[in-house]
C-alpha cells in the first residue's frame, strides 16, 4: 500500500442518500420544474396578448404612442422585444418598483426632445400647450 492510499483509507466517507432523501429532492425537482412550465406558459401567453395588442395600435392611424401600464421587468422585455420586431420606439419611464412602464411611438411620429424630457419627468406631454410657450418665448425675445 502507498502513502496515497494509506491517506484516502483513512478519510471519512462522503454522506450516502438514503431513499427517503431521494423521495424527497425528486418531489422538489417536480414542483421546481411544474413552476417553471407555469412561468413560460405565463410569459408566453402575456407576449401573444402583446402581439395583438402592438399589432392594433399599429393599424390604428390615429395613434402615435402607446402608453402601456406599469410592469415588471421581464414583461417590460417582452414589450420591447416585440415593438422592436414590429418596427417601432420604445421608451421607459418611471421608477423602478413602483410605477416603471413602457411607451410604443411609432417612427412615422418623431419623439420631440421636449416630449421625452417631460415624460421622464413624469409630466403629461401637451403638443398645444408647447407650442402656446414656444410662441410665447420667441415673442418675448424679439
């Protein structure tokens, strides 16, 4: 017998499973894998609600944007992901945890800077109203 052998003879065992504990991780490896099965039926279904829902606004020629109601980050994700692949902008806003949504503009409308700096600061964007300061402000400087 080498020393190699002398030294692993005398070092403890590793713990052996018994069937009870196997019983159990493969009880919890099923439940793990039916919550993920539930997660991606869930996230696949709220992506083929969005798919309709970006398709409507795209056909609506009245709309420029889209203001969709606050989300979590990964149905943010899916949101963008399929503006980007129908072609659209898409801007978030609003604090992470409370309030943070997505707006879809479509790219026949421009985004003003003006409107992008008063949506991340959390106001209402009036084309009328901007245009009524703009004048206001050009006449004040002639």
């Amino acid at each position: 017998m080498d020393l190699l052998d002398s030294i692993m003879s005398k070092m403890a065992k590793p713990p052996s499973i018994d069937d009870k504990q196997k019983k159990l991780m493969r009880e919890q490896q099923k439940v793990l894998d039916e919550a993920r099965s539930k997660e991606r039926e869930e996230l696949s279904k709220f992506r083929r609600q969005m798919e309709q829902r970006v398709h409507s606004f795209i056909l609506d020629d009245r709309l420029e944007k889209l203001r969709l109601e606050p989300m979590e980050q990964v149905a943010r994700s899916v949101v963008r992901d399929v503006a980007d692949v129908a072609g659209l902008t898409t801007y978030t806003f609003g604090v992470e945890g409370e309030d943070r949504y997505v707006m879809l503009f479509k790219k026949d409308y421009p985004l003003d800077e003006r409107e992008l700096h008063a949506y991340r600061n959390g106001l209402e964007w009036d084309p009328a109203q901007a245009q009524r300061l703009t004048a206001q402000l050009a006449e004040a400087q002639r």
